[in-house]
C-alpha cells in the first residue's frame, strides 16, 4: 500500500531499462524517492496495477500530486 507522504514512489523491475533511466533521472534531479523493486517484491504488483489499470509496466513514479505511468509518461 502507498501512503500518503511527501515522498515520491518509484516501482522498477531490473528488466526495465527504462526504470534505471527514470531512476537516474530523478538522481540528477535531486527528487526524493521510494524504491520497489519488483523483482525483490513482488508482493507489490497489486500496487502498482492500481495505478496502470491492471497493467504490469515499469517504471511507475507516483508522487504526491503526480503520475506517471512508463518512462516519461510513454505506455
């Protein structure tokens, strides 16, 4: 489950390249982020299909007043 604080939400899989871009991106950036990695817990999918209607795409940043679903918003 994701709470609601000021901390952004960053779901990967390792498979992704597109996860370690967007990963990399916020670095840069200096945007603070939660990571869940998938691969690792993959009794989180439930939490990010709430977001992507049931679809299994990485990565998933869920800020707290944001979505984006794939990398730059590209599904």
């Amino acid at each position: 489950m994701i709470d609601n604080s000021d901390i952004a939400t960053l779901f990967t899989h390792p498979d992704c390249t597109y996860s370690g871009a967007k990963k990399a991106e916020l670095d840069e950036e200096g945007v603070k982020y939660r990571e869940v990695d998938l691969a690792l817990h993959p009794d989180r999918w439930p939490d990010l299909e709430e977001f992507t209607g049931g679809e299994r795409i990485t990565p998933v940043f869920v800020g707290p007043a944001s979505l984006e679903i794939g990398y730059h918003g590209a599904t």
